[in-house]
C-alpha cells in the first residue's frame, strides 16, 4: 500500500501519516495492521489528549485483547493512571469500510502527462464537430490563405463603417428640430 492509499484508508492526509511516523521516531509500514493501529490511536489522541506515541503502543496493546466483540473495550494507559472505553468494533469498521473504498474509488495519480489522441482528426470527428470547412481551407496554399483572411478583413471593416455611419444618419434624424 502506498502512503496515499493508507492515508485514504484511514481517512487522514497523508502529511499527518507522515507526522506521526516522525512522532514514532521509526519508519510506518502501510499495511492493514499498522491502519487499525493507527485509527485506534487517532481515537486515542483526539478524546483524550494521549500523545500519538503513547496512544500507537496502548492501541497495539488493546488490538492484541481484542475478541472482536460489539462491546466497548477498556483501554488503560502505561502508567494505569488513564483509562478510556474504546469502541473498537466502530474504528474497526472504519477501516474496513475504508479499504472497500480503496478497493472501488480510489484512482492514485498517475505519472506523467495524460495520454493524448493518436489521431486528433479522428477524435475531433468522433466529438461529432464538421470538419469540411478546415479541410477545405487547408487545401489551400498558403497564399490563397492569406488572400482570404485581407478580403475578410476588408469586409468587417466595410461593415463596421457602415453600421456606424446608420447609427449617425440615425441619431440625426432622431433628434428634435431647432424652431
């Protein structure tokens, strides 16, 4: 399992696994053991503010006693000072359903750029856009081209003078008479 897939499992961001192996002092292994682990310590950490190194050995500790029943377990810590029920059928669960979404969802980047078409008029064709025009145009030698594009031009210029020059007869025939 990758360090995206196990953060996915866990439902935690990758930089936070990474923290945690640092709080560790030792290297995580992404397998499905150390995600139950560390979802039970997570637990542990955020209800009763143990320290992430603590709550990763109490966690080891409660997963090896665990019988895989639907009732809280009591969880103490090192010391005995601490004791917290835990449902580890709940976090458990959580996990499980986590690896489903692996398993279906899951889609990790891949390297590189993206594919492309082979073939761009084919697929430009199969989009379904009518390429008679460009292929007609492209026949065309580059002269013929560029002769085109001037009379173009000369035409919306043409067009344009002359729609402003009926917006100015307009105006004018619009506004009163002096008397």
């Amino acid at each position: 399992m990758t360090l995206g897939e196990f953060a996915y499992v866990i439902d935690a961001e990758p930089k936070w696994v990474q923290n945690v192996a640092a709080a560790l002092d030792r290297p995580l292994p992404y397998t499905l053991a150390s995600a139950r682990q560390l979802v039970v310590a997570r637990a542990l950490n955020a209800e009763a503010g143990m320290p992430v190194g603590r709550a990763y050995r109490v966690a080891e500790r409660a997963l090896d006693g665990y019988d895989g029943s639907r009732k809280p377990v009591a969880v103490s810590s090192d010391d005995g000072s601490v004791t917290v029920r835990v449902d580890l059928y709940r976090l458990l669960a959580s996990v499980s359903a986590g690896m489903s979404r692996l398993a279906v969802l899951y889609a990790p980047k891949q390297r590189g750029r993206p594919a492309r078409h082979r073939n761009a008029i084919r697929a430009a064709r199969d989009y379904g856009l009518d390429l008679t025009l460009l292929q007609a145009n492209l026949r065309r030698s580059p002269a013929e081209r560029l002769r085109l594009l001037d009379q173009m031009v000369e035409f919306r210029q043409r067009v344009r003078r002359a729609g402003h020059a009926t917006a100015i007869t307009r105006t004018r025939r619009q506004s009163p008479r002096a008397s």
